[in-house]
C-alpha cells in the first residue's frame, strides 16, 4: 500500500521539508490591490507585509479552487493507492470542504481528509507525522487514527497587536474585537470547535508571552516529549529571542521556527507571535 501525503500552504512548511518527507502541496491565495498571489508559489511572508503596510484596501484570501486538488489527486493516483489531505481548519476555511469534494470527483484513488482544526506549523506536524508514516508503509486509515490521537495533545496560542484583522476578516467577533480595543490588551487567542476565540486577555505581549509559557509548561508534565514551535508574524527578531529564552528554560522540549505566511497573517496582523505543540512520537 502506497500513502501520498498531501496539505495545503498555510501549515507553511518549507520547501526543504516538504521534499524531505515527499509532502504535496495546495496553495491558498491572498488577494491584493495589485493583484491575486497564490501563497509559497507566487508571494513570500516578507513581499506580502511590504505589500499590505500602508495599503488602502484590506487584503482577502481565498481556499483553492476544487479544480487544483482534482489535478493532484489523479496525479498522484498514478503513483500512489490512496492519498492523506491534511488541512487548516474547516472553522476558519472551506479548503478541507473542498479536498473532501475534490476526492469524491476522483475515481481511481480513495482520499481521506483531516481536519487539523487549527493552522500554521502546527498544522504541518501534522503532516510531517502522515509522511514518516507514510513511508514506513502506513496505510491512509492508520494515519488519520494516528493524527486523531495526536490531535487531543495539540496545543495552539496565539498572540495579536490588533483584533480588527480577525474581526474585519470574519474570524472573530466584532464584540470580541470591541471589548480587546477598549481595554488595550494583548488578548491571546485559540481553537475551540475549529474556530478561532479569546482565551484570556493580558495586559502586556510580555505577560501574555510568559502565560503561554505556563501552559506549555503544564503539557511538559503531561506528556514525557513535546515538540512545539514558535510562529512569527514579520516579528523575526523577537521571535528568536523568545525561541532561544525556551529552548533553555524547556531542554527537553523538541523546538522549531516558523512564520506567519499571507493567508493567516491576513487575519492575524502583522507582529502576531505564537506557540504551538503536541505530543512527540519516538
């Protein structure tokens, strides 16, 4: 049995990883003033910030067309038995709705779609852990159980400038938006039912930083090894030093770096930063 392992951009693994470990990818677009740019092939992180900062009209994003997975899939079903889609939350995008259709299209391979229920690199270990799998012979079905027992050990934070992107963008309530602007905190956010809500709100980005810290910290007793990752914005420097701040205080925590890419950083802002993590295997 052969497993094609297959995501889409906003789990925003590089192209080195995705080579590594054969992972296909789908890009969601970003629209522009000057134009519509699929993420990770036609616009990188660093080109859209420089694009919006300043832009008068508020950047749209929009899933893949279902034509783009149909194209894949049948590709891949000359190669492959069967095919894993790994994708951002269904709360959030209609992409899993569109692989999930995009599979029933496709006749000569079966496609099992995973809802990651959230997004971002987070996402991508998910897709990461499907690959390894994947090429140790894994079937699709014994995958998708897999991903589902590491889904209860995800963990995902987030910490926002300005809730007027998720808001403006759909993502969050306007309330949820008033409420964070009046009182000039720095709420941190999750999933909860694949969308996105507040889970508490700071007063500062630093405390809001040190009460993730406590959170990671209550799953370091919880499981005996965490692989987690910092997720910047357009906040590089920052983000680094935040990363190398806990790669001391948790050595036995499994780390990476990544980023914000256009999509999410649409709705999150630009100077976002966040922590995610789940249970390590092996």
């Amino acid at each position: 049995m052969k497993t094609a392992v297959v995501t889409d951009s906003t789990a925003y693994l590089t192209q080195e990883e995705r080579t590594r470990y054969n992972i296909r990818m789908v890009p969601l677009s970003v629209n522009l003033e000057d134009g519509t740019y699929e993420e990770e092939v036609t616009i990188t992180a660093s080109e859209f910030y420089d694009k919006v900062r300043g832009a008068k009209v508020f950047p749209k994003t929009t899933q893949p067309p279902v034509g783009k997975f149909v194209e894949l899939f049948e590709e891949l079903s000359k190669e492959y038995d069967e095919i894993v889609t790994i994708h951002l939350s269904s709360g959030i995008s209609g992409t899993y709705q569109g692989a999930i259709q995009a599979g029933d299209m496709v006749n000569n391979i079966e496609v099992y779609a995973f809802d990651s229920e959230v997004a971002c690199s987070p996402q991508g270990m998910f897709a990461i852990e499907a690959a390894k799998m994947a090429e140790r012979g894994a079937s699709a079905k014994e995958i998708i159980a897999k991903l589902d027992e590491l889904k209860a050990t995800m963990s995902a934070y987030f910490i926002v400038d300005d809730l007027a992107h998720l808001q403006r963008g759909g993502r969050l309530s306007a309330a949820a938006a008033l409420i964070g602007g009046l009182l000039q905190v720095k709420p941190i956010l999750h999933f909860v039912d694949k969308k996105i809500v507040p889970f508490e709100k700071i007063r500062t980005r630093k405390k809001a930083m040190r009460r993730v810290e406590e959170l990671l910290k209550e799953s370091t007793q919880q499981y005996e090894k965490l692989q987690a990752v910092v997720i910047h914005a357009n906040c590089e420097e920052e983000g680094r030093a935040w990363l190398a701040q806990l790669e001391q205080d948790f050595p036995t925590v499994d780390f990476k770096f990544s980023y914000f890419g256009p999509v999410i950083a649409t709705h999150l802002g630009e100077g976002a930063i966040a922590m995610g993590w789940m249970k390590k295997e092996g």
